[in-house]
C-alpha cells in the first residue's frame, strides 16, 4: 500500500524540523563551548598579566606597559564576558545551563562591576 502524499508531507516536515532543532543545537554547542574558552583564557591571560605587572622592576616604562598589558586584558575578559552572557541568553536551555562561567566584569580599579545597563 502506498503512501499518500499528505502522510509523505507530513513525514518530511517532521524530518526537516527534526534536522533543524539538531543542526540549531550542535551550533549552539560549538558556539557556548567556544566562548566558555575564551573567558576562560581571557582570565589566565588577566592573572598572567597581573602577575607581570607585581613583578615590574619598577622604571615608569615598565610599569605603563604592565599596566596597559592588564589592561587590554581586562577588556578582553569583560568582551568575552559579555559575549557569554549573550550567548546565555541566546541558548537558555538546560542543555547548556552551568557550561558558561559566572560573569565577572572588572572596573578599571580592579573591583568587580555590573554589565553597563542600556535604557530603552
């Protein structure tokens, strides 16, 4: 007995739903696993900077390109923090709950802060 074409429509919708939901998830994953390591990196590369700054032998140029150094540091662990929470956002599914650090977004001080809030 063959298959009318409503039932064959029907099958294929459900097949390319299907395919989409785990195309959706597998980029999903690529794209939290992504960034859960660069905040992760960011912050080695922070604390490596911090550790170089205590270390400066104290000459004024040392300690200005030390200090830059965690500097440009910092932004980059509040980018990729901010591409994390994003992403959070993005994809709140349970699949992907606890994969993301915590955010911690750092003031030029060296304190931590809140994300910058946007009033619409």
């Amino acid at each position: 007995m063959p298959l009318d074409t409503i039932t064959l429509a029907v099958v294929a919708a459900i097949v390319v739903i299907v395919l989409a939901v785990v195309a959706w998830q597998i980029v999903a994953g690529r794209k939290v696993s992504r960034a859960r390591d660069e905040i992760v990196a960011a912050r080695a590369r922070l604390e490596e900077a911090r550790a170089a700054a205590a270390a400066t032998s104290g000459e004024p140029a040392d300690v200005a390109r030390a200090n830059d150094r965690v500097q440009q540091e910092r932004r980059a662990v509040n980018a990729a923090t901010r591409e994390g929470e994003a992403l959070r956002k993005r994809f709140p599914t349970s699949l992907y709950a606890g994969r993301i650090p915590e955010p911690q977004f750092e003031e030029a001080g060296g304190g931590t802060a809140e994300p910058p809030r946007i009033a619409f």
